[in-house]
C-alpha cells in the first residue's frame, strides 16, 4: 500500500480542521459501491448528492449548487432593466441643453434691456434660431449627441457639461472592450487614447503571431503596456482570457437589448471611436478573440425583466457574472469527475454563489487524492479502482453497518474455557507435563530459573519449563451463493444481499483468517467470482435462478478445501433454471419438474459431501418455500425467512453462532 503522504502549512485562521478523510468518504460511497461496484460512478454520485464530514459539516452537492446558481441567476433577471444603460446619457444630456436654453434665454433678456432697438431685433432673431435648433433635436442619443457635437455652444458651462458627457461616455464605450484595467480607462487623454490603440494593434500583432505557429513577445509587451492591466497577467493567455471574457460580455449586453436599444448604443460607439481611430484595432481584437476563445459566450442573451435600472458599467458588471454563471452552470453540470473540479475558480464563485459553495467545491476537488493518498483506491487507464485495502474498507463498512445494528445480546454466549493441543495462542502459561506439546515460553521458563536463585549463565532443570496453552481451532469452509437474477434489484434485496457478501468476507479476513471463504453468483446460470471482482459484481439482464449450476459450482469449490464445510444461499426466487442434457441453460417459469429435479439432485450430492446448505429467502412466496423445505429435509441444514432490512442480522449472527457451536462440537 502506498505510504500516505501529508502537506503542513502555517495555521493562518483560515484554514479547516480535520473534518473529513478518505474512510469517511468511503464509508460515504460503501453503498453506491456495493450497487454498482464503479468507484468512478460511485464518486459522481456522491459530489451530485453531497455529503457530510465526521463533525456534521455538510458538504454541498452538485446539484444544491446548481440550484443556488439559477436562483442567483433568476434573481439578477428579475431585478434589473438593461433601459438604465442609457438614463445616465439622457439624463446629462437634458442638462446640457437645459443649461443651453437657460443661457439663451438670459443673452435674449440682456439684449432686450440694451435700449438698442437694433440689437433687440438681432437678438431675438438669433434667440429664436438657436432654441429651434435645441427644439428640433433628434429624439434619440446617438442623433443628440451627433447635433450637439456640431452646436455652436452659446453657453460655456453647457459646453463644458457636453464634453465631460462625451468623456464620460467614451471611457464607458471603451469598456465594453476592456476590462476597467484598474482604472487605466478613466481620466484618459488624447495621448492615453492613442497608446491604447497601439496597445490593442500589439495584442492583436501577437493573436496573428500565435496564429501562424510563431511564439509571442509577451515579455516586452507587458514592459511596454504593463502599466495597462495592475492585475499583473503572467501569461499571454491569462491576459487575453480576461480581455475575452469582458468583451463576450459587451457582445453579451447587445444581443440582450431590444433592436432600437441596440442600434442606440452602436451608433453611439461609433461616434465616440471615429475620432479615435480606436474603431478597427477594437473590431479587429475582437474577432481574434472569437477565434481564441469560442466557448466564451458570445452568443449569449439575457431576458431582463426588473425595474431597477442599470448604468453600462453595471450592466458590463451583470453580463460579467451572467456570463460566469452560464459557464460554471455548463461545467458542473455535465456530471464531471472530481479532479476536474480543480479547474472551477474557487474565488470567482465564492463571488458568485456564496463561501459555502466555494469550500464545498474545494472539498470535492480533494477526494479521489484523498482516496488515492490512503491507498483506497488507484488509477488504472484513467480510470479509478479500488485496491485491496479499498476492497477490505468496503468490506469493514459493511460489516461495521450491519452489526452495528444488532441488538446488543444477539450475539450473546460467551465462549467455554476448553485448553489443549490447538494453532491459537491462549496468552496463558502452564508448567509443562509429560505429554504436552512443546510451546516452550522462553520469557516464563528464564524467570522461573532466576526465581529459583539462578544466575548468569542460567541453567535450566526440567521444573523451569513453561509452555504457552494454546486453544483448540477450527476451520470452516464456506460457499456465499449470492442471487443475481433480475428480480434481486427489481424487488429491492440486491444491495442489502451483496452488503451481506462484502460483510462475510471481511468478517471471515479479519476474525477468521484460516477460513476459506468462495463466492458463486448464479441467475441463468452459475459463475464463480473471486473476491476482487465482488465489489463490481451486478446482477444479471437475464430470467432465471439456475440454482443447479450454483450447487454444482460450490461443490466444486469446496471439494479442494478441508474443515467443515457449508454453503450459505442467499435468494429471492425459486429454481427456474438448469442446465439440460445438451449442457445448455433452460429457463422455465413457472419452474418445471426437471428444473426441480436436477436442483435437488445436486442438493443430495452435497449432502453426500457433508456439505450443508443453509438458505436464507428474500420473498415468501409459496413456491420458494416449498422448494425450500424440500432442501432442508434432504440436506438437514436451515432455513430463514428474512427480510432485505434484517438479513445481515440473520446471516451473520447465524455464522458466528454455528462457527461457535463447531467449535464446542470439537471439545
């Protein structure tokens, strides 16, 4: 087994407790192993359902994630309106020419109180043509900002508004491109606008660069432009990541808005970017973008329905978030192993989603190196599998689960003191007599020298000798015959049936290592199984319960083996099965005279091999107890009629038991 390996950091605060390890995640996956026997399914089950750590904390499934994303996701829709992207334009806007009329109106009544009938007359003349040019503004923002742009400003302070308005909304139009860059957008001057346009040619530079199979410069861009992302990207990749990702978005934002919102907003762009010369180096990255990352979302739309309006950099803030919701949504739900969870940006949906999500998705991302650390479980073609100590775990877990639901006096009896000549140490001593084994304990004979008075070198005299005692054993050999028809799963016996299989193997490993232990899975016909391939054993897609085979194959295991032997049933259904003369399997339902014939004709040569059936019955249907029945008369063993929910009581108490009653049986 693999030596555990162990990481030790400073305790910071912040760092969990203990709370979860490899056995209890196995104990967590014991029954979706012993259903499927797929580790791999076993574990994909568990992270969709979640699970629990030994304090209690619970870890949160895949799915209660996803149902917290789509409530996220639902409440961002139903809150805002993507109509506020424009109030704050409209709303400068109206103020510019509001203090536009204002300062017109004021220049008329200043010109009117002159006394110069002249300059009265011009002057309201101008005044007329001036607030019917405010008038006959366009009723939209591109077309206001188009007139406005050419207006002969009488008012310095409108003129003023008009250009901190345009700035504004330049910087909010360049946003749609990029990131916030910390702030490298705002406050930007002509020069500043210029650099970032040689900024977006050399980005796209290396796009073609990396196209064409040539290695990027990425060293000397950022000591060029660095100053542009304070985020300190490392990577080529990790810049343009983020770049796509923002600008996916602002596609994002635009397939979101009705047509004539849409068509606002890009004759706005266009009027802010002409000066720039800003527009193709944009459209350009852009497009190398899309290459570079089609799965960005740039198709995506989003149904707005609320009332809270948002302006362009929370609407570029929403389409950010809508956008990462859409693709985590898309990666945990496609049911993804848990070491593909390490790729999940923990902090991002901790933003997204809450702190509990996020620890709980770093939980998830640990469990199969936990597993694998702990020698559970080992990777074999990509795929998990569980390893001999994983097999023993399951085993234990079984084991542990059924007897830890016994009631405390079933197993009862305590065994009689009975010594003499046997394999298994008593941890007692006695002075040895003629005719005892020799099992000479070297501890209990030096000291009885030295307590007579001997000194070194010791001399031994036959009154010294003491032996270890020794109790006498005995060796069972037994045969699990388990029912894999389809009618175990179909009436709900196959997972408490295979559990018992898992729970008397490790009870025989572990207590009763000399035992011999065989395992026969019988439906149409009969198989023999090794104990590693019990853990993924299933139950069969076929009719029929060929119990003959199964004799036959249990008899031929236990003809190699010594000791008392027995085979232990365990089924649902009466014989329906058998291998005919031509050595070909026969179903018959319901069961035919020959089917029970040829069962019971095994049932007799086992008998003749002192080998003893005990069957246990899942269902009380008549036919089976009668078939039953018939085997106990002919074979003298027992039957139980149990239930799914106590059959391990039965089964394993009735082991222990009988393994007892042989050993009294031998004293």
């Amino acid at each position: 087994m693999a030596r555990p390996r162990f990481r030790y950091s400073p305790w910071d605060g912040t760092q969990r407790g203990f709370d979860l390890d490899a056995l209890d995640i196995m104990e967590e996956i014991t029954d979706d192993l012993l259903y499927h026997g797929d580790p791999n399914a076993a574990l994909k089950r568990a992270l969709q359902e979640g699970f629990s750590g030994r304090d209690g904390e619970r870890i949160q499934g895949l799915r209660e994630i996803l149902e917290q994303l789509k409530q996220r996701r639902e409440e961002t829709l139903d809150r805002f309106d993507l109509g506020g992207v424009y109030d704050e334009i409209a709303d400068g806007l109206k103020d510019v020419i509001e203090t536009e009329r204002n300062a017109i109106e004021q220049q008329r009544r200043r010109d009117q109180e002159s006394g110069d009938e002249r300059r009265r007359e011009l002057a309201e003349q101008a005044s007329a043509e001036r607030q019917l040019e405010l008038e006959m503004m366009p009723n939209d923002l591109a077309g206001q900002v188009r007139s406005l742009s050419d207006h002969d400003f009488l008012s310095a302070e409108a003129e003023q508004q008009f250009n901190e308005l345009m700035e504004q909304l330049r910087q909010k139009v360049m946003q749609q491109y990029l990131e916030d860059l910390g702030g490298a957008v705002e406050n930007m001057s002509a020069q500043d606008m210029a650099r970032m346009k040689d900024m977006m040619a050399a980005l796209n530079d290396m796009l073609e660069q990396r196209a064409a199979g040539k290695e990027p410069d990425f060293g000397a861009f950022m000591s060029e432009f660095g100053d542009f992302f304070p985020e300190n990207p490392q990577t080529l990749d990790e810049l343009l990541e983020v770049m796509a990702r923002r600008m996916a978005a602002a596609a994002a934002m635009l397939n979101s808005m009705t047509p004539e919102q849409r068509d606002q907003l890009q004759q706005l762009s266009e009027q802010m970017m002409q000066d720039m010369d800003l527009r193709w180096q944009a459209d350009q990255l852009g497009r190398n973008l899309r290459d570079a990352f089609p799965d960005m979302g740039w198709e995506n739309s989003y149904q707005f329905e609320g009332s809270d309006p948002m302006d362009m950099a929370q609407a570029m803030e929403a389409m950010a978030d809508l956008g990462d919701m859409d693709q985590l949504q898309e990666m945990l739900g496609g049911n993804p192993q848990p070491g593909a969870l390490n790729e999940v940006d923990l902090d991002r949906v901790r933003e997204l989603v809450g702190p509990e999500a996020a620890n709980s998705l770093e939980r998830m991302s640990e469990v199969t190196e936990m597993l694998t650390e702990a020698g559970l479980v080992e990777q074999k073609e990509g795929r998990l599998e569980l390893t001999p100590a994983g097999l023993r775990r399951l085993g234990q877990n079984a084991l542990a689960e059924l007897f830890g639901a016994l009631d405390k006096d079933q197993l009862g009896g305590h065994e009689q003191e009975s010594l003499g000549i046997g394999h298994e140490r008593a941890y007692q001593t006695k002075p040895y007599e003629f005719g005892d084994p020799f099992n000479l304990n070297i501890n209990s004979t030096i000291r009885n020298a030295i307590m007579r008075g001997e000194t070194a070198p010791v001399s031994l005299r036959p009154e010294d000798f003491e032996i270890d005692q020794t109790e006498q054993t005995v060796r069972v050999s037994t045969v699990l015959m388990l029912d894999l028809s389809l009618s175990m799963p179909m009436r709900d016996n196959f997972l408490p049936a295979k559990k018992v299989a898992m729970a008397l193997h490790s009870l025989i490993s572990m207590q009763f290592p000399r035992d011999y232990l065989g395992l026969v899975g019988f439906s149409e016909t009969g198989r023999i199984l090794t104990q590693a391939q019990l853990p993924e054993v299933s139950w069969d897609f076929v009719y029929g319960t060929n119990m003959q085979h199964g004799f036959q194959l249990a008899r031929k295991l236990l003809a190699r083996q010594t000791g008392t032997k027995q085979i232990i049933m365990i089924t649902d259904g009466e014989p329906t099965a058998h291998i005919n003369r031509f050595g070909e399997p026969e179903f018959h339902y319901p069961p035919i005279r020959e089917t029970v014939d040829a069962t019971l004709l095994e049932v007799k040569r086992c008998t003749q091999d002192a080998i003893r059936i005990n069957t246990f019955m899942l269902d009380p249907d008549p036919g089976l107890q009668r078939f039953v029945e018939n085997l106990s008369k002919l074979n003298k063993g027992r039957a139980f009629f149990t239930s799914p929910e106590n059959l391990g009581d039965y089964v394993l108490v009735d082991f222990v038991r009988q393994r007892r009653e042989m050993l009294k049986g031998r004293r």
